[in-house]
C-alpha cells in the first residue's frame, strides 16, 4: 500500500490477525442509541389511513405512555446478536478487497466498501427481519415472538429459508451503495483533516469523520431503506400489500407521496453519527495499536511508528 494509503487502509490487515480484543471492539454501541432503529421502523411502516404517530418525538412520547421506556428497546436483541459479527465481516472484508484490488483510489475505496456491504447483508437481513418484527408485534403475554432467534425459527418453519430472507434484493440494494458511500466518505474526509498517528486532535477528527460517513451512507439510499422495512414487516399488521419492491414504491408514492421515503430519517441521522463515529475511531485506533504491536514483535521500526502509543 503506498504511502497514499489513508490511515484505515494501512491498518484494516491487522483485522485478519485481530484477537478478541480487537473484535470486541467491534460490538456496537447500538444499545446507546436503540431508540432510534425503533422510531424509525414504525414511522416508515405505519399505515397512511389511521397514522399513530406524527414524527419522531410523538413516536417517543407514545412509547413510553403504551409500552413504558421498554417498548424503547423492543428488537435490541437482534442487532446486539449480530453487529460484532457484521462489523468484523465488513473491516475484513473492506480491507483485503482494497488490497486485492491493488491500488488505494477513491473509486476502490468505494468498491471495497461495496463489497463488504454485499457480503454482510447474509447476516444483516435476517438480523433486520427480525428486529422489524420484533418492534412492531404486540407487547405483552399474547406476543408472537419471544426474541430475534425464535422468531427466525419460527418464520423458517412457516417460510423456509426464502422466508428467513425476506426483504434480501431491498437490503442488498440499500447496503452495496451505502457501504461504498461509508468508505469512501470515512478515507476522504480523514486524509482531508489530516488524520496521522501524533496528531493530537487525531481522535476527535476520527469521531467527526467516522459519523460524518454515518450519515452520509444512510442519507446515500435512505428511500430504499423505507421500502425495505415495508416489505419485512408486510403481512404483519393485516393481509399483505405489496407483490415486491416495484410495488411498494408505487403503491407508497401513490399513497403518500414522495415524503413517504424519507420517514424515520430524523432518528436515522441522529442514532448515525454517534454509532459509526464511536465505530470507526474504535476500529481505526485499535486496529493502528494492533499493527504498531505486531510490527514491534516482527521487528519492523517503520510500521511500528505508525502507532506509537504515545501518538494515539
Ligand atoms: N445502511 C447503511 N447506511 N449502511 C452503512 C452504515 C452501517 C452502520 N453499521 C450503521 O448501522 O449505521
């Protein structure tokens, strides 16, 4: 990797030989900004004849009153199951695919990050089909689903693995784009600011551009996230609507106009850009640590100046 390379380019490789220690930084902070995914499903799936909520802060305020400050959480269990192994899936995958493809250019940087994207929609889709479901099922006793791996179970049993996967070509069409917008965004903006291991401002300029690339991948292929959440939690409240994606986006256009598409955005943005701000400085200065360490170890004194303690 040349020395053109960004800061994440030159330290994604040690990911491959990450311990634990390093994995486990890349549990999400989901849990510090659940309510937001919770906001967002119910305001893009709500019906357009008898709406429940009016915006996000209705939303909240609802919640609380109907389901108390658990309702808030309902589904967090899912995404606690799968986001480590998301987030190890994309670094690592981000990263051989930038070595792979040689070099370190804006367009593979997008590439790589598409990739990554695509590949982690396997775990991500199932893992949203059942946080979708899970939020919006009835609280209480009478519930269908008693947490994200029952209710992949049950939908298994009564659909198969087509069933599991429901909502897979709208996740897939969200995530690839989105994706190489986040790397992208993340490698330009932290060469725009200068991010180099011994700048004393290195991370809170990690944090603005980590989050900054939050918001820009969401707001990248937001109006598809809306479809997409409509189609898995089709058939939830009610008989079924839509015959596919063309379907949706023509019945929710005709339905409800073009604002449709981006309902839930506020609380998408606002849960954004703490979440991949605390994301990729994490991954960006544990990763620099784990390659200065392993260098240290393989003798290699230019690597190892890369993450001098001191200098993180
Ligand atoms: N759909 C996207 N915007 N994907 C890129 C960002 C993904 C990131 N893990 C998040 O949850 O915010």
């Amino acid at each position: 990797m040349g020395p053109t390379s960004g800061l994440l380019a030159r330290v994604s490789p040690g990911l491959l030989r990450a311990g634990p220690r390093e994995l486990g930084t890349l549990t999400p902070r989901s849990h510090l900004t659940y309510p937001g995914p919770s906001f967002q499903v119910r305001l893009q799936v709500q019906s357009v004849e008898k709406p429940q909520y009016r915006g996000t802060l209705h939303c909240f305020q609802a919640i609380i009153k109907q389901e108390s400050v658990l309702g808030l959480y309902r589904g967090l269990g899912s995404p606690l199951l799968g986001l480590t192994f998301i987030n190890a899936l994309v670094f690592g995958v981000q990263g051989n695919t930038l070595r792979a493809l040689g070099r370190d250019s804006p367009l593979n940087q997008f590439l790589a990050g598409a990739a990554a994207g695509a590949i982690q929609c396997v775990i991500c889709c199932p893992m949203e089909l059942a946080k979708t479901r899970l939020q919006l099922q009835e609280a209480g006793p009478a519930r269908t689903y008693r947490g994200p791996l029952d209710c992949l179970a049950q939908i298994y049993r009564q659909e198969g693995l087509r069933g599991v996967n429901r909502g897979m070509v709208s996740t897939l069409l969200r995530e690839t784009p989105s994706f190489g917008v986040y790397f992208l965004t993340y490698d330009a903006l932290t060469r725009a600011l200068g991010c180099e291991p011994g700048d004393r401002l290195l991370v809170p300029k990690l944090l603005l551009a980590g989050g900054t690339s939050g918001i820009a991948s969401w707001l990248s292929t937001y109006p598809v996230d809306v479809v997409k959440s409509r189609l898995q939690a089709d058939g939830l409240q009610g008989a079924p609507r839509y015959r596919g994606i063309v379907d949706c986006v023509q019945q929710s256009y005709r339905d409800e106009g073009w604002r449709v598409f981006t309902r839930g955005l506020a609380s998408t943005l606002l849960r954004a850009f703490p979440v991949n701000a605390a994301t990729f400085a994490t991954v960006t200065v544990v990763l620099s640590y784990a390659r200065g360490e392993e260098a240290r170890l393989e003798g290699d004194a230019g690597s190892a100046a890369l993450a001098q303690p001191s200098s993180l």
